[in-house]
C-alpha cells in the first residue's frame, strides 16, 4: 500500500541516523524499547519518540507480545516496503509503502473492486 505523505514529516522523521538504524535492524527481527535503546546506544526517550513518529507513518508496526511469565511488552517491526521522494514545480512529495499482510491486500482488492470506475 501506497500513501503519500507530507514531505516535511517524512523528512524529518527519516533525518536522524538512529531512527533509521532501527528502521535497518528491525527489518529482520522484532525489537523492544529497550532492545532499540541498547542497539542504537540511545536513551529510551529516544527511542519513544522515534518510534511514535514511525509508527505514526506507517514505517514501524506495533505489536504487544504476551511473555511466558503473562506479561504483556510491545514490539516494534519494519513493516516499510519503501520511501520515494518526487520533486514537482510545488516540491515535494513522499510516497511511504508499506509491507501489507494477506488481510490488507485483501482489504485493499475488496475496496478497489467497490470504487465507482469513471
């Protein structure tokens, strides 16, 4: 799935070094908070507040796992397929897409197939 985005949030969320070594690291493996703060060596304020601007455009995805002990913790997972920048005579435009899963896909096809066609 395709958005685009403003230009300036994805920008700036994508300018600090750390927030895309946690993009990087969590492609392959699901991270913590806490897990991102020592990876990255930053303070977990850090961390939260990169995360929220990830999550908040569609980069991170958000789970709550449930330990053996029946604690609940959160982890974070890319879920980026890619960012595409595009200059125009107004400037730019980001496009985000992100990595769909089968419900997703087939959310999009039902809603595709129920758009009036002009």
């Amino acid at each position: 799935m395709s958005t685009e985005r403003e230009s300036a949030e994805v920008f700036a969320a994508l300018c600090s070094a750390h927030a895309r070594e946690m993009l990087v690291a969590a492609a392959s493996e699901q991270f913590s908070a806490e897990e991102f703060a020592d990876h990255c060596d930053v303070s977990l304020p850090t961390v939260y507040r990169h995360v929220e601007a990830l999550v908040d455009l569609g980069m991170l995805e958000e789970r709550t796992e449930l330990d053996p002990d029946g604690n609940h913790y959160t982890v974070y997972r890319t879920n980026l397929d890619y960012v595409r920048f595009d200059l125009n005579q107004s400037g730019f435009l980001a496009t985000v897409r992100r990595q769909l899963d089968v419900v997703d896909r087939f959310g999009d096809l039902w809603n595709d197939l129920e758009a009036p066609s002009d």
